[in-house]
C-alpha cells in the first residue's frame, strides 16, 4: 500500500445539480482540470439500484480524479434545501425534490475521500453561479460555479487551516 502524497493546498470541488455535476482540480491561481459530468438519462431511469449502483460509480471516479490530480482537499457545497413547491412545474419539483440524490453523492465523496486520506470541506454555496459566472464570463454556468466554490474552498484552507494568508486592514 503507497502512501498518499497530495500537493498542497490543491482543491477539487465540485457543483451539484441534479442534471450536472462539474468538477474542478485548482491551485492558487491555475485551473488544472475542469469536467462536466452530465446526469440527464440517468434521471430519466426509472430503476432504483440502476441508480445507486451509478451513483456508486461516479463517486469513485471523482475520488479517483481528485486522488490522479493528488488533491490536498475536495470541496463540496453544503447543501441543505427543503422539499416544496418550486413554481416550475411538475417535473422540477419532482427533480429537485425527489430525484436529486445530493446526499448520497456528498456521503460516499466523504467515505471514499476518507479511505484515499484526501481531506473533505464544505463550502457555503450562497451565490457560487452568480460570482462564479461574474468571475469566468466564458465558462459553463455550472463550472464557474465550480471554480467559485474552489477559491473559497482555497481561501477557507489558508486562511483558518494553514493560516498562512493574512487579512487585507484597510
């Protein structure tokens, strides 16, 4: 068994959405890698395990990204959304209700991330398209999103976890 090396303070993090998944590996400053991992036909199944078995699969795969890229941390959003009306029929409300599987994806990333020995941060995900989408006006809403999410993931980390990031006075 090889000992896991990561590199420091290089972030994979990720932005769920119950069509989408976009993941991106960054340092400080450089994007390294940025995907899309598309969930369309899989919400359309209508078998159970089919889709846990998947769910399964593309866990694993953003592990093993995360341990290619020999990540420091994943970051993902915290999600807490409760079931209501959305206003957008009833399709969307059944998507985003009942469908979307965002804990058991933040769950097995945790356990999977656990096992490789990357460390896992939660990232606060209030307005991570919109800056996102200001901050990289040429990328997927979804990816800009993602990198949002990867320099707060990355500020997080040095400010209060390594703490070699001093507060700007003035």
């Amino acid at each position: 068994e090889q000992q896991y090396n990561p590199i420091n303070k290089r972030i994979c993090a990720i932005d769920l959405n119950p069509n989408y998944i976009a993941v991106v590996v960054r340092d400080k400053e450089n994007i390294i890698h940025k995907e899309i991992i598309g969930l369309h036909k899989l919400n359309k199944c209508k078998n159970t395990n089919k889709k846990k078995h998947e769910d399964h699969e593309i866990v694993k795969r953003l592990a093993n990204t995360a341990k290619h890229f020999r990540c420091e941390y994943f970051a993902y959003e915290a999600l807490t959304i409760q079931s209501n009306d959305k206003g957008k029929g009833r399709r969307f409300n059944k998507l985003c209700n009942n469908d979307w599987r965002r804990k058991r994806i933040a769950e097995g990333i945790t356990k999977w991330c656990n096992i490789i020995g990357i460390k896992t941060q939660e990232v606060l995900p209030e307005y991570s398209s919109f800056i996102g989408q200001i901050r990289n006006e040429d990328e997927y809403d979804s990816v800009a999103a993602a990198i949002e999410l990867s320099r707060r993931a990355w500020l997080f980390v040095s400010y209060y976890k390594q703490q070699d990031v001093q507060e700007v006075k003035g």
